[in-house]
C-alpha cells in the first residue's frame, strides 16, 4: 500500500474517526500515521500538499503535525524510556527498520510517548490496519470510494454478545481552516503616547511569529518555542529576536517591540505575512498610526531566519 491510499478507523469509545496512512512502499520510512479528526484530516492534507509551499506552510508541516504514529525503526532512534517498556514486556528486536516506535505528534509539541487513551486507539488501528492491507492484496480497489469525498471506514458493532468490524462509508470532513485564535495582549496608552511623541517614521520593518527549535518545558510535556522576530525591511539589520512559550510569546512578542519603539525607532509599516500575526500587533499598530500590511514574502526576515538555523544545526 502507499502513502495515498488512505482508510479510517472509528474510536469504539468516542466515535471519533482516524484517517490512517501506511507509510513504507517505497523503502524509506516504514510505519502507521493516524490522523484523529478533523484536526487530523487537515494535518493529514498539508502533508501530502504537492504545491511549492510557503515558509508558514513548511513550517505548519513540520511542526503543525497532528498524529498518532506507530513506526518502524533503527536502534539509535530508541529512547532508554522506550527500552524499559521493551524490557518489562520481553521483547527483543534486531536489525534496521525492527524497532516499534510509537510517538504522538501535536501541533506546537515534541513527538512524545502516548497518552493511555492515544495507545488503546493506536493498537486498534494498528489491528485494523493489517486487515485492510491483507484485504487490499486480495482486492486491490477496496479503498476506491463509491462516491467522491468518501473513505472506507472501520467501525466496531454489537452482535449480540460478541463485537465484530464492519466496513462503513463516511464522508471526509471539509477542509475549512479554523480562524487564527489571537491572544489578548495589553498595551499601555501612556508608552503609546510617549512613543508617538519622541518617534520619527522611517522605513518598514519585517515581522514574523513562528515555531523555533528550541525545546522548551511547561508541563509534563516538552515544545518548541515561538519566537518574534522583527528585521529592518531595507537594511536586513535584525531588530529584535525573542523566544518564548506558548502561554507567554503573545505579551511577550509585543512587549518587546514596544522596546524597540521606546528607543526612537518607528516605522512607516509592519510587513507581516500570517494573519494572526496581523491581529497580535494590529492594537499596536493601530494605537501607533502605523501601516499593517501583509506579504507573501519577508525576503530580509527569511534570511536573517536561515542565518539563524542554520548556526543551530
């Protein structure tokens, strides 16, 4: 099977329904993706988007990932955590591609070991999987679905007193994507008006919000930050760079180019390129008389931020 050829399986405890890919026909990474949901179809579809992506694209693909995901791996990409588990349950593996990974993958969060919940309906797919795959050697157009925007769908009955697996028609959720959640941010009138006060208008000033790869912990489970990053439009200087969690990086992000204002530095416009990144600094914008206006590109930005990676690796 390929990557494509995509079945779903339902939750028999929630009803909700997964969208699972096999992974591994053409040799390179071996496995099972399941995507729960919604969430999980549309996480599903940016990865297998074939168009050129954009820089918040790419990154949405990389650290936007919304899986449970059951892999095949080498020794070295098995954690002294993983082990234990392997050791207490006895079981002994060998060779490339012979080791059972399984990782939850959330937006915004390091891959990380699965919930108890995540790991029952990750085993159930993993089961249902191999059926649908035995049955797809036998018939290979089983997944063809009888109508567009319909995926073949496991779902667990009650016969009698016994349960068996059934082969039902769903329709695939509509790929909507969900309006940008903007954090409410505070900012003080009386910096404003010292700001609009001491501060000449000059240039504009590229601004970004993304994911870095700096792991940060806030809980049981560890994230990678979101770091601000402001850049002068014309001169490439880096203005500002703030990483941050993600409770905090709203406040924080504005906080800091109010630092930058405050040392008499104004721009004639914020160039920004998300929306959401729009609506956190729009209040500020607004209160400042400056201009907000979205690119499909920040050229000085992306590569002050590939000069910043690339020192990281």
């Amino acid at each position: 099977m390929y990557d494509d050829a995509l079945f779903a399986v339902e939750d028999p405890d929630t009803g909700q329904i997964g969208y699972c890919s096999v992974m591994g026909a053409i040799g390179e990474f071996f496995g099972l993706a399941v995507f729960p949901g919604e969430a999980g179809w549309r996480s599903l579809h940016r990865l297998m988007d074939d168009d050129e992506p954009s820089p918040a694209a790419e990154e949405e693909r990389v650290y936007g990932q919304f899986a449970l995901i059951a892999s095949f791996e080498g020794s070295r990409d098995v954690t002294e955590q993983d082990r234990a588990v392997m050791k207490q349950l006895g079981l002994r593996f060998r060779g490339e591609n012979a080791w059972p990974v399984f990782r939850s993958h959330r937006p915004g969060y390091v891959p990380w070991y699965l919930t108890r919940d995540e790991a029952k309906f990750l085993s159930i797919a993993l089961s249902q999987a191999t059926t649908v795959a035995s049955r797809v050697r036998q018939q290979p157009d089983l997944l063809e679905p009888p109508q567009p925007n319909q995926i073949l769908t496991r779902r667990r009955v009650q016969d009698g007193a016994a349960f068996e697996w059934i082969d039902v028609w769903t329709e695939t959720p509509q790929i909507t994507p969900p309006a940008p959640a903007v954090p409410t941010v505070r900012v003080d009138e009386v910096t404003l008006k010292r700001i609009r006060r001491q501060a000449s208008r000059k240039g504009e000033w590229e601004v970004d919000i993304f994911y870095a790869p700096f792991v940060i912990q806030e809980g049981e489970r560890p994230m990678f930050s979101k770091m601000l990053m402001c850049v002068d439009h014309a001169s490439g200087m880096i203005l500002q760079v703030h990483a941050a969690g993600h409770q905090t990086y709203a406040q924080e992000s504005v906080d800091k180019l109010v630092e930058i204002l405050r040392a008499g530095r104004c721009p004639e416009a914020f160039l920004i390129q998300r929306p959401e990144v729009g609506a956190l600094l729009r209040p500020l914008a607004e209160g400042l008389g400056i201009e907000l206006r979205e690119e499909d590109w920040l050229p000085a930005l992306e590569e002050a931020r590939e000069a910043l990676e690339s020192g990281l690796a």
